[in-house]
C-alpha cells in the first residue's frame, strides 16, 4: 500500500540507519502459523519469537483503532431515537 493512502503505516524519517532496530526486532517478535487442535482441527495461532513484543501490541492497537475511526467516519452516523421515530410516524 503507498504511504499516500488512507490507512497506511509508515514510519518517521530516521537520522541513523539503526533507530528503527528496536522496533523492527519487536515487530517480528510473533509469527502466524497453524497449528492442530484437537476437536477444533487446524487454526491460526501466534508463537513468540522474541520476548519483548510491546511495539508490537501497541501498533496492533493503535492500527486497529485507527481503523474503526476511519472506517466509523466514512459511513453515515445512525439516526438519534427521536429522528427514528419522526420517520417512523411520518409513513
């Protein structure tokens, strides 16, 4: 996805080629994979690669709720319970 569109993760010019290193290491601390659960089949699930995963759950957070914002204003808000009932008794 280019940086330009709505959504999109980036991160901020960095002085040094290392700044980001924390980051990234935390980032990929958990990998996807699948794995067999007896009664349920095979699932997704999340195995730790590294212990420190912070960053990691914080931009989770933050892109999802980032998300649920934008997503909240491209789509009409809902009518109060009075507009409701005006249309309502208006048919």
């Amino acid at each position: 996805m280019p940086a330009t569109e709505p959504l999109a993760i980036t991160l901020y010019d960095a002085a040094s080629m290392t700044e980001h290193d924390d980051f990234c290491q935390q980032f990929t601390a958990e990998r996807q994979i699948e794995k067999w659960f007896e009664g349920r089949g095979e699932l997704r699930a999340w195995e730790r690669v590294e212990r420190q995963n912070h960053q990691l759950d914080a931009g989770y957070n933050a892109t999802a709720a980032g998300h649920f914002i934008f997503t909240r204003r491209q789509q009409p808000t809902a009518p109060t319970v009075a507009e409701w009932v005006a249309r309502r008794m208006s048919r």
